[in-house]
C-alpha cells in the first residue's frame, strides 16, 4: 500500500513537471513578468499568439523594454512586422538608441528600410558620429611633361543617413577619388607642379562633388604620399622611335627587293633581245641563199661582202693586241 502512494506521487510529480514545463513554454511568464516591471504593457495571450506565429518573444520583447526605456515610443506591432520581414529587430533599436543620444533624427521606419536594404544601420550611426577614413590604393597619373606622379590619399567620410537607401558605397567613393588624382596630376604643366602643392589635389577633387549619389558625405581629401615614377613621355617616344625604325627598314627593304626584282627582269629582257638578235642574224645566210638564187645578188656582190667581212675582222684583229698593251702599261703604272 505504501510503495503504491509512492508510485502514485511520482507519476503526479512527473505530470505536473511536464505540463508545467508545456504551460511555460507556450505561456512565457517570466519574459512577461519582466516586460511589466519594465513598464512594458503587454498581454500574455499577445505572447502565445507570437509562439503560434513563430515569433520568439524574447527577440521581440527585449528590444521593446529598451526601446521603452529609451523613450522611443514604439509599439509591439511595429517590431514584429520588422521581424517577419526578415529584419534585425534588436540592431534597429540599438541604432535608434544611438541616434536619440547623438541628436541625429532618425525614424523607425527609414531604419527598418535601411537594416531590410542589407546595411548595417547601427554602423552608419556610429559613422555619423565618428566618422571612417578610407585609404585609396596608389593612383598612378602622367603629368604634361611625361613624368608619372604616384598618389596615395586618405579620404574622411561620414556615413549620410538620407543616402543609405540606394547609395553608393566605398568603391565608388575611391573610384571617384581615383579619378579626380588623375584628372588633377594630368592637367598639371609639370610634375614638379603637384609635388611642391599637393594640396592642389585635395582641392580639385573636392570642388567636383564626388559624394552625389553615394550613402556617405566627404569631409576631407588627404594626400598621403606622393611619388614620382618613370619618365612615361620619354619611354613611349622611345617606343615610337623604334616603331618608326622598324617601319623605315621594312619600306627599305620592300624598296630594295622591288630593285632586285627589277634587276633580274631587265637582264631577261637583254637576255630575250640577243636571243632575238641570234635568230635574225640566223636568217641572213637562208636570205643571201634565197637571193642568189633568185639572181638578186650576183656572185661579185656576194665576193665583195666577203672582202668586206675579212678585212673588218682584220681591222678588229689588229686593234685588240694595242688595247690589251694599253692594259699592261696602265697596271705597271
């Protein structure tokens, strides 16, 4: 009989244990407790239905007593809705926090907007109040001389709260920046321009409004470091020299193959006429046959061409050996 009551204890203890522990996790007392000694008025039902919506209250409650005790004046609806939206509820109150304290005016809904747009809203407040120095990579720029001008710059931003929505961000602010060194270093005369003020650059890049369009305002424009690089003027006219060389020796050669070509077409042409030459002379004895025999030259006639073809090579003959002594006295000279 005694073991039994004992059984019968346990089994009490262990139900009881459970449906407390079913009643506590559906029914979050101490997170309501809290929230009303925090001055938060909320209803435990409203924290069963957030259960049933699959809403952790502790992630919607907790931000609620701070934003409550800061004096935000917000209401449950607004961070549950922010919530199932997919937002960070308790960074958005923390940056509205923030910017109540550093007198910026923000609202709940443009820092709801700015957490859904994928930015870190309590970034972009500490931004505001403390603002970010970005350092651009070094931007090398020729100036009118040909000397290249490297430049570093430090850029001092501060977060535009208006802006976040649809703004820029840092890669475009030094792109920007990037290229106002260059536009500025280019239009120099000389190189010895930028290097003896570089604060000329700061200017010329201010003046441009770089920030439209961007989530962040541009408080300053400081030149790091300025270097001077190669001779660029001097390195491509050295280039274009060589390229002009190269083209001058090509035409050259084109000019020199063409002369060539030239040449060898001409000897084949003198080539060609004493062929031509060769073949006349070897019709002159079928035509002096022909005359013969048709009697248009007589035997005397063809006697006396003979006569006349002796005696001129004897006359070829004799000069000769007087050129080839002319020859000999001129190389013994």
């Amino acid at each position: 009989m005694f073991e039994s009551g004992i059984v019968s204890i346990l089994l009490i203890a262990v139900v009881v244990i459970i449906v407390l522990s079913v009643f506590f996790s559906f029914f979050p007392v101490m997170l309501w407790i809290s929230a009303l000694a925090s001055g938060v008025r909320i209803g435990i039902i409203t924290l069963v239905a957030m259960r049933l919506r699959r809403v952790t209250p502790s992630r919607i409650v907790n931000p609620l007593i701070k934003a409550t005790k800061a004096g935000l004046g917000l209401n449950i609806n607004q961070l549950e809705s922010h919530f199932l939206a997919g937002g960070n509820v308790d960074r958005v109150i923390n940056a509205l926090i923030a910017a109540q304290r550093a007198n910026i005016p923000l609202e709940f809904e443009r820092a709801a907007a700015i957490d859904l747009a994928g930015r870190d809203v309590l970034q972009a407040v500490q931004m505001s109040v403390n603002p970010r120095v970005i350092e651009t990579p070094i931007v090398a720029a020729v100036a009118k001389d040909g000397i290249e001008v490297k430049v570093k710059a430090r850029v001092t931003v501060r977060a535009n709260i208006d802006r976040l929505v649809g703004g820029a961000g840092e890669e475009t602010i030094i792109a920007r920046v990037g290229e106002g060194i260059v536009t500025t270093v280019g239009s120099s005369n000389s190189h010895k321009d930028v290097l003896e003020n570089p604060d000329s650059i700061s200017r010329t890049v201010l003046s441009k409004g770089l920030d439209a369009g961007t989530a962040f305002e541009i408080l300053s424009i400081d030149i790091a470091d300025v270097d001077v690089g190669k001779n660029i003027g001097a390195f491509l006219q050295t280039e274009q020299a060589e390229a002009d060389k190269r083209i001058a020796q090509a035409k050259a050669e084109e000019r020199r193959a063409m002369a060539v070509a030239q040449e060898q077409e001409m000897k084949a042409r003198v080539v060609e006429m004493r062929a031509r030459v060769v073949e006349s002379e070897s019709e002159v004895p079928l035509a002096m046959a022909e005359a013969l025999r048709s009697g248009k030259l007589g035997v005397m006639d063809y006697m006396n061409l003979k006569n006349i073809e002796a005696d001129t090579q004897m006359r070829s003959s004799l000069g000769k050996p007087n050129e080839n002594l002319g020859n000999d006295n001129k190389n013994r000279d």
